[in-house]
C-alpha cells in the first residue's frame, strides 16, 4: 500500500506538477523579455488576462480560439497513446475544413437536422483518410510517420488550393461560396446573450464530446487498451496477441478524423464558408497543446484554454509591447515541458532504485 500510494503521488506530480511548473517558468523568462524592453511585466501579464478574462467579449474569443486548438489538440494525442507522431493535422483539418464545406454547398437544400450530421460526417471521413495513408505505410512498411504525415500536410494544402481556385472559389476573392443555411451551427450567443458581439459557437460543445469520447475509448474501450499497450511497448503487445499494424492504422484514421472537425468551427459556425489559410497554424499547435496536456482529453481542454487566452491577450497587449511575445511564451512552455518531465522522471527513478537498494540491504 505504501508503494502504491507513492506510484500515485509520482504519477500526480508528473501529470500535474510538471504542467504547473513548466507554465510557471514560461511567464518567468517571458518577464524577462518584458522587462528587457522597458515594461513592467506584472503589469502586462495583468492587462492580458485581466482584459482577455474579464468582459464576455474576451469569454467568447476564448472560446473561439480554443474550440480548433481542442480539435487538433485531440487528434495528437490520440496518436501519441499509440506511440505515434501526427504532425499532420494541419493538412489534415485542412483537408476536413474543404469535405465539410463541398458536402454543405453541394446538399444546402437538406434541413439541418441531415445536413449538420452529414457536414460532420464528411469533415471526419476528409481528415481520416488523409491520415489513414500515413497510416498504411507505418503499419504496412514501418516507414517512419513524422516524414510521412510533414509530407502529407504540404500535399492537402496544395490539393485544396487547387480545388478551391479552379471548381469553388467566388471569383475575386480566395473562398468558397457560403454552405447551406442548414449546415450553420449556431452561435452561442443563443444561450448566452452576453457573447452576442462573439464567433463562439456550438462547434464548442461538439470539441467537449469529442474529448468525452476519446477519454471514453483510451480508457473504457479494449481498443484504447490496445491503443495504449501499443504505444507503451509493441513487442510485448504482439506476443499478447495485439495486432499492431491495425491498431496503427485505425489509431491513425481516428486521429486524422478529430483533426479533420476544425472546419466545424470556421466553416459551419463562423464564416460559413472555406477559406484559404483559415487554419493559421492550427494544425501544428496541436503539438503544443497535447504535450501541455500530457495527451490525456481533459488536459487538452485546459491546454486550449491557455493558448485561447494567450492567443486573444496577445492582440490586448499589443499596444504595449510585440504580441510576438505570445509566440515566445507558448514556445517557452513546451521547452521547459519537455525539461522538467525529464528532470523529473531521472529524479523519481532515481529516488526508486535507491529505494529498491535499501530494501534489499534490509532484507538480507
């Protein structure tokens, strides 16, 4: 029991200490920066999270900038449980923003309740199968995923500019026309009258569940055990029968899937429309943002949350000082992520072994 207890306060320490303490030291050195140029940095950190936090105006750009965060955020995560590297949810949610937004022009006569369903539907099934060919060549040739799927993300964007300019683009402009009224998400200014003046909108509610379901398949379904015994150790998993190849390969097209429900937020709850360069690095902030979460669903929604306050803090501050620095702490913090979860790791594996080293010394 006394061990047990230990193993939880070493797995508590790692899963919250670490976050905790990496965001600490960001802010920290971030200081630094603001106080190299002149500024007081209490004072600018106050105006950013005062500002961001402290009008229903602020809530609702929150809300809006963490919405894709939480999508892309998702689908890495659910590809490292597996021990796999999704760099490509940028071209994948690209690819799903494009299936999302031809399904809902080409069926705009469809009432909502078939067309929302069928919106999403088309988004998943885009951003699935742009993942699932990554995922063919890892589980079929073992060719290494980080190339593949870095690849993959200049081909979508490529592809998908091409289709836009040449068969759905509204002449002068780079975007497609509008999607069906019936595929219009509603803002969340319906339930809450006081984002009325927000983009917020019920893509929102669609991030949350997918984040339930994904908690629910990682760890209450014999795939996501699959999944996670895959990702700990694959040799042992095939020796327990586990078949890797298509545990890599469905895991792949799931990822790709959450990745590809983006335009969920942009296309069906904002513009209604797709646009060229709406994700704005969407795709790769996911990286950030489930390695801040330590890949686990809830701590993607709170990592989200940060980056939507940083990201609408940062234009608050801009008046005062760059809104770059926004980019320096949100590169910051995943630096000191990856130090401390070391330091960490070679300080509670040390502290065992000695532990381990006493007992037997006490035992014989």
């Amino acid at each position: 029991m006394p061990t047990l207890n230990k193993d939880i306060k070493n797995k508590l320490l790692l899963n919250l200490g670490v976050p905790i303490i990496a965001i600490l030291l960001s802010f920290i050195a971030g200081g630094i920066f603001i106080l190299a140029i002149g500024e007081n940095p209490f004072t600018i950190y106050w105006i950013m999270f005062s500002q961001a936090m402290g009008t229903s105006y602020g809530w609702g750009q929150i809300i809006f900038k963490m919405t894709p965060l939480i999508f892309t955020g998702l689908a890495v995560a659910f590809a490292f449980r597996a021990g796999l590297f999704n760099i490509g949810a940028e071209g994948q949610l690209y690819i799903g923003a494009m299936m999302t937004t031809i399904a809902g022009y080409l069926f705009h006569s469809l009432p909502a309740p078939l067309l929302i369903p069928i919106c999403l539907l088309a988004g998943f099934v885009g951003g699935g199968i742009w993942a699932a060919i990554p995922g063919v060549l890892k589980a079929k040739l073992g060719v290494h995923e980080v190339i593949n799927t870095i690849m993959m993300n200049f081909i979508a964007m490529a592809l998908v500019n091409y289709i836009l300019m040449t068969h759905f683009s509204v002449p002068e402009t780079v975007h497609t026309p509008k999607i069906g009224i019936g595929a219009h998400l509603p803002r969340l200014s319906v339930i809450i009258p006081s984002l009325k003046a927000s983009p917020a909108n019920f893509s929102f509610f669609i991030a949350l569940i997918a984040a339930f379901l994904c908690w629910f398949i990682i760890f209450k379904t014999r795939f996501g055990y699959e999944i996670r015994a895959s990702g700990s150790n694959p040799k042992a998993s095939r020796f327990a029968g586990i078949s890797v190849p298509w545990v890599t390969f469905w895991t792949f097209t799931i990822s790709g899937g959450l990745a590809g429900l983006v335009g969920t937020n942009f296309v069906m709850g904002y513009k209604h429309y797709f646009e060229e360069g709406f994700s704005t690095g969407v795709g790769f902030m996911g990286i950030a943002v489930a390695l801040l979460g330590q890949n686990h669903p809830t701590g993607v929604i709170l990592a989200a949350f940060l980056f939507g306050v940083l990201a609408h803090g940062g234009l608050i501050i801009n008046v005062h000082i760059p809104k770059e620095l926004v980019d320096i702490l949100q590169a910051i913090v995943i630096i000191f992520m990856v130090v401390v979860s070391s330091i960490l790791k070679s300080i509670l594996v040390a502290r065992r072994k000695r532990l381990l080293a006493e007992k037997s010394k006490g035992g014989s």
